[in-house]
C-alpha cells in the first residue's frame, strides 16, 4: 500500500507540473519574431519591430498598409496606428470612426492618412496623427480612395466613382459645415452599370477605374470627359497597376493586359492559364503576377515577355535590385534570385500573416493580427532602394535621403477619445524561438 500511495503522489505531483510544462511548450512554439540568426543565413537583418496599439481583449489587427515613410496598421476596433518606416517608432495612434465599424486599408498622400470606416472617410495628419477632417460618404464604398494633393477619388458598390476637391473639404472643415455641405466639395460622379472594383489608379491629368462590367475607363480628373474605355471579355480579377505609361490588367478570361494610357490601345497580351486574383505588382522593369494554383511569373512589363516561372508561390512582397521576396505555399518568407528565379532560401514566418505587398521600397513590413510589427532589410542597405519615387534616393554614398522630419512625439493629445483602459503596447521583447523556427534551403 505505501509503495502504490507513493506512486500515485509521483503521479498527481507530475500531473500538476504538465500544465506549467505544456504552458512553456506552447509559449515557445508561438514566439513572433523571426530569430535574427535565421534572417542572417539569408543576407537579411531585423531593421526594428514595435507593437500597434490595441484593445488585447478583443482587438486584432486588420489591415497593414506602408508607403515612404509611415507603416500604418488598423485594428478591428477602429485604432489605428504608426510607425516611422525607418526607425520603428511608433509616432501616433488615433481612433477612427465607430468602434468595430468595417474598414478598409488606408490610403496616403503627404499630408494626410485616409481610411474608410462604415460610412465615413477620416483624413489624418500623418505627422501629429490628428483627425484633420471627417466626412459622411455619398454611397457605400468598394475600395480604398485613391488621393493625391488636389482630389480625393472614391468607388462605389453602385457602380458610382466620385471626385472632391481637397482643398474645398479642408475650406468647408475650417467652417464647421463640412457634414452637411459635403456636397459643395463634390466635383462630380461618374456612374457605371456595375460596382467599382479595385482602388482608381491617377496617372497625370486623368483617373483610371474598372467596373465588375469589364469596362475599364480613364477620365479627366478635373471633369471626368472621357480618355478611353476598354473592354476586356470578363471582368478584373485583381487591382490594376501601372508601369510608366502603361495600366497592368489582370481578367478573369486568364489574360493580363498592359494598356497605353495616351491612347487607350493594347501594348501587350500575356495568357497565364488561370485567373490572377492577387496584386499584379511592378518594381523597375519587372511585372511579378501570381495566377491561382500558384505559380509566379516575371514578365516584363514593356514587351509582355515571359522572363520565368516559379511554383509554389503564393505573394510577392517586395524585390531588391538582386533578390525577390515572396511567401511560398507553406507560409514561408522564401527568397529568390530576382534574375533567374532560382531559390536562395527560406524562412517560416510563423504568425506574421498581415505582410505588406511594398511596390514603393525594398523593405518588407510583417505583421501579426496580435499588433507585432516587424521591418526587414538586406545586411548592408542602410537606406532604401525608393522605385516609386526615384527622386527621395541619396545621391552619393553615406548621404541621407532628405525624409521630413517628425514634428512631435505621442502626447496625451494624440490618445483616442474615451480610450479603453487596457489599450497598450508592450514594451517587453517577445522571446525567440530559435529551435522552433528553421531555415530551409530549397
């Protein structure tokens, strides 16, 4: 009798530390960050990693959206949040629109951040991180707007693309009588017979759109007169973009055109045998586009010739001049060789699913929908490579890009209106993993 009362306390005592042992497994196992050994072994380091600000209750991160100078990540509950694209810092956070109200991914321009949220879009300096405007929006969106200094550009689920005049919103704010003039900032609405479908796209002096009709049509941004409109045989299966002169089409009839936007006629056709529903992107010469079934194409986007192909790819996040940066078919960061599309290696990115596809620099923005957030760069590129706006490179080497200056840290006039409590940010390192994260070289 001793011998089996022994045993069964050995067997209760261990009975009681499993649930500590499986705490610290589980611990271990769902560490966030990509451990820097493993990065290293790939010719990339960690450039800084912070946490958005959220209600960890009942918050997750939703969209993760950068240009430039500023990684903005948006959580459910209507907080949003931003980094210095450099630096990490996190320079603001601000609540936007209805608690929980759906959202979609921010938009830029120099001076401001603009989000949809339910029914409203909400510009916000993009310095101070300030609410600078507030409007009721005219019907339901279907994407994000498209800005730039002088007009806002939004599509709609009736088919409906409308443009406001910024600087009369910002007149018509100042007066107070922004909610019910909105219409006098309106310069006008152009309807079609079905939805707007992806973000408009401005190129100079005109607006490019598509409808779920097949159409695609370029108007003058100041009084939306017919371009062009051309017609594909099915509708866009993915969000237009462009290379120089030319606006990258993907359709559902498996074809990707390049259009001239001067004349609205075909450059090119490439037929990739299955339907693209993910962001055709374009850094310098090269158009990556990735059909269903996942296979990753590079073409390049002045002839339309195949240049290679490459299974098992799911995403393009982002290229250097010698390397393309991708997301495989088992969540894994894999890098390949931009030129010949061989595979360098790879990296599990673990719970990072919020990854930002950067057509602007070569640096790769991760995120968790917990609030992690994490920059990655090659060893050695202190600053960006800068492919939409060559002009922000530095002229020689050691100097600086000329990046506008922050004008204030957080303060207390930044915080959300009737901020919850247990909103924060963790300050403590998440641990490493180092075992439970393994390169592997394909």
């Amino acid at each position: 009798m001793p011998v089996v009362r022994c045993f069964l306390l050995v067997a209760l005592a261990w009975s009681c530390c499993l649930p500590a042992v499986e705490a610290q497994g589980i611990r271990r196992s769902v560490s966030p960050l990509i451990p820097e050994s493993s990065l290293n072994r790939l010719g990339l380091t960690r450039e800084w990693w912070g946490h958005a600000v959220t209600n960890r209750q009942r918050d997750r991160i939703t969209h993760l959206t950068a240009d430039e100078f500023l990684v903005v990540a948006q959580s459910s509950s209507g907080i949003t949040s931003a980094f210095d694209a450099e630096t990490g810092r996190l320079k603001w956070y601000t609540l936007v629109g209805a608690v929980d109200a759906p959202a979609y991914a921010g938009s830029f321009n120099d001076d401001y951040v603009f989000v949809i949220s339910g029914a409203r879009l909400t510009a916000i300096n993009r310095d101070k991180g300030d609410v600078a405007f507030t409007f009721p929006l005219p019907s339901q969106p279907s994407a994000p707007v498209a800005v730039n200094d002088d007009q806002i550009f939004l599509g709609c689920l009736d088919g409906s693309l409308y443009a406001f005049d910024l600087k009369q919103v910002l007149s018509l704010h100042q007066q107070g009588r922004l909610n019910s003039f909105i219409d006098a900032a309106q310069m006008w609405r152009y309807r079609t017979s079905e939805r707007v479908t992806s973000p408009p796209i401005i190129q100079g002096s005109n607006v490019l759109f598509a409808s779920k009709n097949g159409s695609v049509y370029s108007l003058a941004a100041l009084n939306r007169k017919m371009a062009f409109q051309f017609e594909t045989d099915a509708a866009l299966s993915a969000p237009i973009a462009r290379y120089k002169d030319l606006m990258i089409l993907a359709s559902e009839d498996y074809n990707v055109y390049a259009i001239d936007t001067r004349s609205g006629r075909m450059a090119w056709q490439f037929t990739t045998g299955h339907v693209i529903k993910k962001d055709p992107l374009v850094i310098n010469d090269d158009l990556f586009v990735i059909p269903e079934y996942g296979r990753l194409y590079r073409v390049n986007a002045a002839t339309g010739e195949r240049l290679w192909a490459k299974p098992d790819i799911t995403q393009v996040l982002t290229a250097s001049p010698t390397r393309l940066y991708t997301v495989d078919n088992r969540g894994h960061l894999r890098v390949l060789d931009r030129k010949t599309g061989d595979t360098v290696g790879s990296v599990p990115l673990g719970t990072f699913s919020l990854r930002v596809v950067n057509f602007m620099t070569d640096r790769i923005y991760l995120g968790t929908e917990s609030g992690l957030v994490m920059a990655v760069r090659e060893q050695g590129a202190e600053f960006p490579n800068y492919y939409r706006r060559p002009e922000l490179q530095p002229m020689a080497p050691g100097v600086a890009p000329k990046v506008p200056a922050p004008k204030s840290d957080i303060s207390d006039d930044n915080a959300p209106p009737d901020a919850d409590p247990t909103l924060e940010t963790d300050d403590n390192s998440p641990p490493e993993a180092e075992a439970d994260m393994t390169e592997e070289e394909n």
